[in-house]
C-alpha cells in the first residue's frame, strides 16, 4: 500500500461514508483502525500474525484441558 492509498483508508475508516457498510460497522461498534493496521502490513507479516495467533490460542486451550484434568 502506498502513501496515497494509506491517507485514502485512513480518511474512509476515521470518517465513512454515511449509510456505506464502513459507516454500518463503525455504528456497530468495529474498531475499523484494526482493518488499517493490517493492510500497512506485508501478506507474509499478516501470516506470521496469524500463526502468532493460532499458537497462544492452542496453548490457552491446552492449559484450559490441563485444569481440567486436575
């Protein structure tokens, strides 16, 4: 994403369009900063997220079956 493209989304989360799905998801109660947080990010940082991601919530769910074993 270039600079231009970045001031654009930046300019579309912070002030959406009325009655546009943006607008609908800001009422709602998106935190549409996140959607900008991930598109400065490269698809292999998106990725690494990701399995981030995935591997604290494996171990949560392996410690939620430990205390239960107890």
């Amino acid at each position: 994403m270039n600079a231009r493209q970045l001031d654009r989304a930046t300019q579309l989360v912070t002030n959406p369009p009325p009655g546009s799905k943006l607008a609908a998801a800001k009422e709602f109660g998106f935190d549409l900063t996140l959607l900008l947080e991930n598109l400065v990010l490269t698809p292999t940082e998106r990725l690494q997220k990701l399995c981030a991601a995935g591997a604290f919530y494996e171990e949560i769910r392996r410690a939620g079956e430990r205390r239960r074993m107890r």
